[in-house]
C-alpha cells in the first residue's frame, strides 16, 4: 500500500493533511462495507496501523492525526460489533425478507 511505502521513507512528523486523507479512506472503506454488508477489507487494518505510526512522530498526543486514528478505531469497532450480531445464517439470504412492519396484524395472518 502507497501509505507504508511513504511512512518508510519518511522520517520525522507527516503532514496532518496526509493524515486526514489516510482517515478518509479508511472512513469510505468502512462505509462501504456496512453499506454492501461484506466483510472489512483488510486495507483498513493498515490504514489503522499507518495512523498509529503517524500519530507516534507527533510529540502532542492529541494531535489531529491522533483523534482520527481514535474516530476510525471507534468506527470499526461499531463495524465489527454489528457483524457480530448479525445471523451467520439467514432463511432470507436472497434478501426477499418478508415485511414486519408496524402495518402486519396477526388477525389477517389467522384469517380471524
């Protein structure tokens, strides 16, 4: 990945705008896998070690690079606690679930 390359040949403090890209991207490919229901890419592990580097060369600690490193873990945490609690299987996997909405009425279900 283009980040670890630069980070390895970068020595010292990196640019918080670079820092804030990085988030971004870790940010659209969480979104995208909640939004698509697939699994986190692995790309977002590095993008989270990459900040942790980042955030290390900073002397403050909390660095603008250090709250987006904290905003992205906190993002995939929600991420992987909601996988979590979704069935491993699903009697509606082609996503033709049926509708439970507040309208259903268990009387028309029975016919009574």
């Amino acid at each position: 990945m283009a980040v670890v390359s630069y980070l390895s040949v970068m020595d010292g403090v990196v640019n918080s705008q670079f820092a804030f890209c990085v988030y971004v991207i870790g940010r659209a490919l969480l979104s995208h896998a909640s939004i698509t229901k697939s699994e986190l890419r692995s790309e977002v592990e590095t993008i989270v070690e990459s900040l942790i580097e980042m955030s290390k060369r900073w002397v403050e600690n909390d660095s603008l690079t250090a709250r987006l490193l904290k905003s992205l873990m906190a993002r995939r945490q929600d991420f992987l606690q909601s996988q979590l609690q979704q069935p491993v299987f699903s009697f509606w996997d082609d996503h033709s679930q049926p509708n439970l909405s507040a309208e259903f009425n268990i009387c028309d279900f029975f016919d009574l």
